[in-house]
C-alpha cells in the first residue's frame, strides 16, 4: 500500500495539478493539507472519477485538510480533541479496511508558530502537545497508524539548507523540535529517516528570493509511523519533481510504501 502526503496550498488553484500526480504516482491513500475551502466547495467528484473516496474537513480561505483514499473510508473523524473550541480545520483521521486488517491514516496541518514570542507559537506548542497526547492514545488500539503532513517543525540541521537562516523562526526553535521528537518517544517512526538515514532532502521551498532554484529547502512534511506501520515499511521518497511544474504548491509529496 502506498501512502502520501501533500500540502497543495489551495486545491482548487492545484486541482490540475493534483490529479497529473495522482495518475503518475497511483498512491492508495493521500492526506492534503491546506485545501482552502469549506467541505461543500472541495471538488470531490474530480478525485472519485479517479477512483478516490474522499473524507474531508475544510474551512474557507485558511487551512483545511482531507484524505482520499482508493478503498472505503470508516470513521472519519475531524478536529483533533482537546481544542476548547478551537476550530480550525487541521486534522482528520479514518480507517482505511484492507483485505486482511486496517490501517489508520490521519492528515495533520500543524500551526506555523511564527513569530515566536506571540500567542502563536503559544498556539503551536499546545497543538503540539495536543497531537501527542491524541497519538498516545491511538497507540494503545496497535494498529497500523500513519500520521500524516505538514507539521511544521524542521527536526534536525540536515532537515534546512542554512540552521542560520532559521534560527528565528518557529519551525525550527528548540520547543518546537522537542514536540516533535515527544510525538516520535512514544513509539512513532519518521518513514524518511528509516529510509534515508544520511540523505538531504527537502519538502518545501518559498516562493520568495529564488528558493526553489537555489535549493533552498527545509524538510516540514513528514510520515509517522506507529510500530505496526514502520514493521512494514517497505520504501520512503519525496517527489521533488513536483515542485518544477506549472503553478506548484509550495510543498512536494512525501510517500511511503509499506506491506498492508
């Protein structure tokens, strides 16, 4: 089974897009992120002509995040708990029903945080926190799970093309690294990194200065991999090809293979 990720920054101004790759690349079930549009305007039919269920919590102008998926979705569930009314679209998982067992997939768009010092990155750390204890919980039920998206933390220096650049900003701050390896203490494991222990590679590249030219990049999109999901870990690879197209996002897919 094959699965993505993919911050597309407004599927409608990367629905073309979005369905050049998923006809290339044949992924079983990808998690969007950062669709920008309410539930009703998200152009499902484009997707289930290609064979896609789709499950979907949006919200107009600002984040919003779906899965589509080529078998049937079960017990889509948005939000994630704990939010005191918070209601931005961020998060939503579901279970995928295979042949001989499920797996749990959910697509996760973590605050940016910037700038620091504000309620922000307040913000940030608290969803942070909320997702790790909601990951904890998951764990318990060991199933195959994959937590999937943009969350906004560079992890480690080999994960940005400069540290120096980012030394000031919110994805790349120590609190912010340490909630991600919190997340991944609990048992979960970064599917890029199993793959590709000493490899630079990136996710994300601004639209501003030249970034993607340059090369330019921070790795921010990652797949998580509960134990029953990294036990069968087959492969990990980011489409950086994707990038280079016509009216890209400013992210690229990650995808793992894994043997469910």
């Amino acid at each position: 089974m094959k699965l993505a990720t993919w911050n597309v920054n407004s599927i409608k101004a990367r629905l073309d897009a979005a369905r050049a790759w998923l006809k290339e690349a044949e992924p079983d079930i990808v998690c969007l992120q950062e669709t920008k549009t309410t539930d009703d305007a998200f152009p499902a039919d484009a997707f289930e002509s290609l064979g896609y269920n789709c499950a979907i919590h949006g919200q107009k102008t600002y984040n919003g995040v779906a899965i589509l998926s080529k078998r049937p979705l079960e017990d889509a569930t948005p939000r994630l708990p704990g939010g005191n009314g918070d209601d931005h679209a961020r998060y939503i998982e579901a279970v995928v029903p295979g042949e001989h067992g499920i797996v749990r997939v959910a697509s996760v768009y973590a605050p940016n945080g910037n700038p620091i010092g504000t309620d922000k990155f307040k913000y940030k750390l608290g969803w942070l926190e909320r997702l790790a204890q909601h990951a904890q919980e998951l764990l318990a039920l060991e199933e195959p799970l994959a937590l999937m998206g943009d969350i906004n933390v560079i992890p480690e220096i080999d994960d940005c093309y400069d540290p120096k650049a980012w030394e000031t900003d919110a994805l790349f701050q120590p609190e912010s690294r340490a909630a991600l390896r919190r997340v991944e203490c609990l048992g979960f494991t970064d599917a890029f990194r199993a793959c590709h222990a000493e490899t630079q590679q990136y996710t994300f590249w601004d639209y501003q200065a030249g970034a993607w030219q340059k090369d330019h990049g921070i790795r921010i999109d990652h797949i998580l991999l509960s134990p029953q999901a990294a036990d069968r870990l087959r492969g990990c690879g980011i489409d950086r090809h994707v990038r280079g197209r016509e009216k890209p996002s400013d992210h690229v897919p990650v995808w793992c293979e894994v043997a469910i």
